[in-house]
C-alpha cells in the first residue's frame, strides 16, 4: 500500500497587492497552512510527500522563505518530498532550486522528465517541471513511458487539463484527459488550478487524477475551507482520496440585501446581525446586493470603520433604488432615454450572458438616476 499527502500552488511569497497591509502576517499564515501541512505528514507517516509546483514566487520570492522550506523539508526526513516547478517557481538558472543545498529527502523535477523508483515501495513517480514562465506545449508528448515492473506508478505535473470549459488561469503545459490516461498512470498529482478537482478515467470511470487547490485562498475567487489531499493506493492499485482542511484562514464572500430597510441605523443593524455569524479572523468580501429605497445611499466608508474588529473586510456596493420607472419615462429626457433604451436592447437579447450585462448597466442606470434624485 501506498499514501501520500499531495498539494499546489502555495505561491509562498505572493505579492498579494490588495493586502499590502496586511501582507507580513499574511505571509506567516501561509507559513502557519505549510507546517500544518507537514505535521499531517508526519503524522500520518505517508510514503511521499508530493508538491505539484508554484511553491514559491521566483519573480518576488524571498531567500528567507527557500530556506524555510528547506528546514521544513528536513524536518520530516527520511519521507521524501517530490516538487514538480511549475511556471511562478520553475527550474531556471539562478532559482533557488539551483542555487541551494536541499535536504537528501527532496526531490526536484526538471524539464526533462524524471523517474524516481523506490523499489522497497514497488513504487515509482513521474514528473516533469517548468523550466520558465510560459510553456504552451503539451508535456505529455515526451512522457518516455512507465516502467511496468513495478507496482504503482504516480505523476506530477504542473499545468492545464483542458475539458472544454472556460479557466480562470492561462493554459499553461496543457494536456487532457485523454493524455493523461495513455500514460497509464495510477494518480496523477496536478498543481495550477487553484480550485479542487478530480478527473475520472475514460475507460474505467474512477477517478485518476486531481487538483488540489490552493491550500490557503490567495485572491476573493478562493473561498472557504483549503485543503490537501491525503491518498492511498492499495495493493491492487485501487485509489482513495481524502481532503483535510489545512488553512490558516477562509476567505469568505458574504451577500446582504437592504429590502424594507429606510433607515441608516437599520442598515448598519442588519448588516451588524449578519456579520454576528462570522469569525472574524476570517477575510469577508460583503456585496450589499438588490434594491434600495431612493433616498438611503450605502455609506461604505461608515461600514468599514464599524467593522473595522475584523481582520478583513471590504464592502461593496451593488444595489440600486427603487424608483418609479414609468413616472421616470413619463417625464422625458435623457433618463428616459437611457431607460427606454435599456429596454431596447433587452428585448433583442437572446443570450443569457448579454442579459446579464444589460442587467448591470440597467442597475447603473437607476443607480445614476437615483443619485440625481435624491
């Protein structure tokens, strides 16, 4: 039998732009989300520990940080620690994959695939690294192939499973499904996506390959629990995958809506009985959401100095008033144009994406005219 703990896209050392304040203890969280990581390790005595790549930020990263790892990495030896570099941290001239002196028990890949056996495991691993920032070739191409002497064989690898759907990140190293499975791998630890996936194969329909996700969320699209993957592959190669939750803290997007609200001390009541339910060490993304009597405006700035006890927090305001559209028509000028127009326009759309557009800029509209109201 065979387990591993397999995680990605740390990205120790992001710049994190929208948390400039915030940053150095930011950072220790991700510290924090690492050695939580390896007390699970540890802990569980796994076989591997697998790293699919974005570790580190080369373009801002820190050698504060690689040396970090690198106690880390020493503290669980002799399990071995396999990295896979992908395209924020890869295996270039002057990278401190290069540079410095890992402990015996790491293992970076390069950009030319690498096989590492461990005959005592009947068990081998698979990977291939970036060896720079941008790489829109297949790697799968010039996979040499598994050694069918032994019992289980793992990959890791950084880059796009293209499934057809839109991606939030580039298609770097893209490959599918297809490739994937010709490798005749039995796992195949991904790293790049940030959001947690699983892949089934197309002739046996279990699954064989993941993303993880990123362990600690890095942006507002990267809510609630992160985790890594703790898997098994028992004698007759069959996998099992479990995700325990290693963050340091949530990134949580929260929506409050301000209907039969007329005051500004029911506002901030409402939001304050909303926000009770929270945990403060968390980072909120609150959209103030829907329609709004006309003359009560969202005093974000207001919000956020009462709020301020919690660790992050941003509002935003995304609602619009409650004006008397037709008596608006009915008046003329240029808002009745801009309404009538609105309406134009929705009635030729078929698109649900377009709707949702038109929905927008209708909001913006009764957000301008109610602002000329008031």
């Amino acid at each position: 039998m065979i387990r591993f703990i397999h995680t990605a896209d740390i990205h120790l050392d992001a710049p994190l732009v929208n948390l400039s304040a915030l940053y150095e203890i930011r950072q220790d969280d991700y510290r924090q989300t690492l050695k939580r990581m390896r007390d699970i390790v540890w802990d569980k005595q796994v076989d591997f520990w697998l790293i699919a790549g974005d570790l580190l930020e080369y373009h801002g990263g820190s050698l504060l940080s690689a040396h970090f790892l690198i106690e880390l990495f020493h503290s669980v030896a002799p399990i071995p620690v396999l990295i896979s570099p992908g395209n924020h941290d890869p295996w270039m001239e002057g990278s401190f994959y290069q540079t410095l002196d890992w402990p015996s028990n790491v293992h970076i890949f390069t950009g030319e695939w690498g096989i590492i056996d461990f005959p005592q495991k009947s068990c081998v691993i698979y990977g291939w690294g970036f060896t720079q920032a941008h790489i829109h070739d297949n790697p799968l191409a010039q996979f040499p192939g598994k050694l069918n002497e032994y019992r289980h064989h793992l990959m890791l690898i950084h880059g796009s499973v293209i499934t057809g759907e839109e991606m939030d990140h580039s298609p770097y190293a893209p490959m599918t499904v297809g490739s994937l499975a010709q490798t005749e791998v039995n796992y195949v630890a991904l790293g790049h996506i940030h959001k947690a996936m699983t892949f089934t194969h197309p002739r046996s329909g279990k699954i064989f390959a993941a993303y993880p996700g990123s362990p600690e969320g890095l942006s507002s699209k990267e809510t609630g629990e992160r985790h890594v993957i703790l898997g098994t592959l028992d004698e007759k190669n069959e996998l099992t995958l479990e995700t325990i939750p290693v963050h340091s803290r949530q990134i949580r997007k929260v929506t409050i809506t301000l209907a039969g609200l007329e005051s500004i001390d029911q506002m901030m009541s409402h939001v304050e009985e909303v926000l009770r339910h929270e945990d403060k060490e968390n980072l909120l993304y609150v959209t103030i959401e829907g329609e709004r009597t006309a003359h009560l405006a969202v005093p974000i700035s207001l919000m956020q100095s009462r709020f301020k006890e919690f660790f992050f927090i941003r509002f935003q305001d995304d609602t619009y008033p409650d004006i008397d559209q037709e008596q608006i028509k009915r008046s003329g000028g240029v808002w009745n144009k801009w309404l009538t127009q609105m309406e134009k326009l929705e009635e030729q759309c078929s698109d649900d994406r377009e709707k949702q557009v038109l929905l927008l800029a209708k909001k913006e509209v009764l957000k301008r005219i109610g602002g000329a109201l008031r």
